[in-house]
C-alpha cells in the first residue's frame, strides 16, 4: 500500500468519523422542516385516526434525525449511544410506571388518579 | 528530557489539547472524559424530562377538586408555537455548522454561528415568554390547577435548558473572540453542541406530545 492510498483511506475514514459536510446538514436541516411542517398540517386538517399514530412517528423520525446526524450519534463511539439510550430507556420506564400506578390507583367515581381527585 | 517533563505538566495543568478524534486518548475508554461525562449527563436528563412530560400527560385534563381555571391546552396557539419550534430546529443546523466551522479552523464563521445560535435561542424563549403572559392574562398562572402546574414546570425547565444554552454559546463565544478557544479544543464546541441539540429534541418531544397531540 502507498502512501497516497493511505491518505486517501484516511481521508474516507474521517469524511465517516466526522459526520456529513455543510451541505449534508443542510439537507438534512430542510428534510427537519419539511417533518415538522407535516406536524403542524395535522393541526388545520383532520387525518382521522391517524393523527395521533402519524405525530408519534414524525416525532420519533425528528429524534432520530437529530441525534444521528447532528449530535454525530451515528458516527460517534458506541459508547455514546449506549449511555444516551440507558437514559431514553429509563425515562420511558418512569412513564410506564406512572401510568400504571395511575391505572391502578383508578376509582369507581371515574377519575382515573384518586391522589389529585 | 526537560522538554518530555515540560509537555507532562503541561498536559497536568490544561489537559490534552492537541487529541483529534482519530487517536486513541489517555483514558480508560479511549475517549475523552468531557464527552463521556456530557453523554452521561444527557442521558440522565432524559430522566428529568421524562418523568415531567409524564407528570403533565397525566395531569392535563385535571383541574383538581377545589379549583379552576382553563387548562394549558385550551390556550394553546399552535401556529405561533410552530414558528417557535421552527426557529429552535434551526438552531441546530447553525449549532452544528458552528461545530464544523472550528474543526477547519474558520474561527469567524464559526463566532458568527455561535451568535446566530445564540440568537435563534433568545428568540424561542421570547417566545415562551409572550405565551406565558398571555396564558397568565387568560387567567392560568402556575398555581391556577394541576394541569397548570405540570405545563408551566414542563415548559418552564426546558425554558431555563434553552437559556443555560445561551449563557454557554455566549460564553464559547467570547472564548473564541478572545483567541482562548481555538481548533485544537474543537471538542470544547461540539460538546455544548450536544447540549444544544438534546434541548432541540426535548422540545421535538414536547412539541409534539403536549401541543399538537389532542
């Protein structure tokens, strides 16, 4: 292997290491926008039932989006993602834990949260 | 030999400042304490948020038994919000752009990102601001009823999130203007960029959860 085949391996390795150029984020920044306008349609026409299934995976496709590419998850140590998602994870544990002591906690009366009611 | 010992203290006293992502560093993962400590301390903010988004699904429709009011969702202006969200999503590309600005070395592009950050940041918590005193002059104050306080709480932590941004982009911005910060503590940058981009995607979640899901 010469030395202008290991520049150019090199040169490879950083373009996947660092990310996409200026104009990758900017892509991707138009592709965020064009997500988000999808949303915001939801609110001025009525998709039915699916409105709410459509908001949670455009939210989810924007989460994505943003930490693969702009927080370089993608790109970055694995390490990274394991510490991120260990939290994603978690949090979606507190919500199932809330709402099932909630569920639990339901009264004949018809509110669904006996300590606020 | 005295050079050897004068680049270890050196790296004592200010760290490693000349590390690039392709070498291995000194540490136990190979990666750089700062950024691991950052992952971890977002990761840990997702519990945060977590259990506050949480807080304010269950409690949305309540007013509680001995009160009254409207509740957030009933003051809502989503167009106005849209804009809001907009500009914030932008500030991840101009954050990001700052990002790889330093890492080739184009301090002035990269200052210019970093105020243009900034300055999309106050625009969202302006924002905020004018919607939280007109959800006041309707009558919805933190203490008006459950479902108030859960969203102003929410919206109100990730308010002060999106205002710690700004105070840190001001602060990398002054760092670089003074010739403090430069290409070689790129990482600097990109970790307040990680910080940034977790508000964006705290605010994607809230945005869609709280404000557009009926």
């Amino acid at each position: 292997m010469n030395t202008a085949t290991v520049s150019e391996d090199e040169g490879h390795q950083e373009h996947s290491e660092h990310g996409l150029s200026d104009f990758g984020y900017i892509k991707i920044a138009v592709i965020l926008a064009i997500l988000t306008a999808a949303e915001v349609a939801t609110y001025f026409f009525d998709f039915g039932v699916v409105e709410i299934p459509s908001l949670l995976i455009l939210m989810v496709v924007k989460f994505q989006i943003v930490v693969s590419y702009f927080m370089h998850l993608k790109f970055d140590s694995k390490v990274f993602s394991y510490l991120f998602v260990t939290g994603l994870v978690l949090a979606m544990l507190v919500f199932a834990a809330m709402g099932t002591s909630m569920a639990f906690w339901q009264n004949p009366s018809g509110c669904d949260a006996s300590a606020f009611c | 030999m005295a050079d050897t010992a004068e680049a270890e203290t050196s790296e004592l006293a200010y760290g490693p400042t000349d590390w690039d992502d392709h070498h291995h560093l000194p540490t136990n993962t190979g990666l750089t304490n700062e950024k691991v400590t950052m992952w971890a301390f977002l990761g840990s903010d997702c519990l945060l948020f977590g259990a506050l988004i949480s807080t304010y699904l269950l409690c949305r429709n309540r007013v509680g038994p001995a009160t009254k009011g409207p509740t957030a969702a009933d003051l809502f202006d989503i167009p106005f919000t849209s804009v809001s969200s907009f500009v914030l999503l932008m500030s991840s590309l101009t954050m990001v752009l700052a990002v790889t600005s330093i890492q080739r070395a184009e301090m002035e592009r990269c200052k210019l990102w970093l105020l243009t950050t900034a300055a999309l940041g106050s625009i969202f918590i302006a924002g905020q601001v004018y919607e939280f005193t007109g959800f006041y002059r309707e009558g919805l104050g933190f203490t008006t009823n459950i479902s108030s306080s859960a969203f102003f709480t929410l919206t109100g932590f990730h308010g002060v999130h999106v205002s710690l941004g700004i105070v840190m982009l001001v602060t990398m911005w002054v760092l670089v203007t003074r010739g403090n910060l430069g290409p070689e503590r790129a990482e600097t940058i990109e970790i307040i960029g990680l910080y940034w981009h977790f508000v964006d995607i705290v605010w994607i979640v809230i945005f869609a959860v709280v404000y557009l899901i009926p």
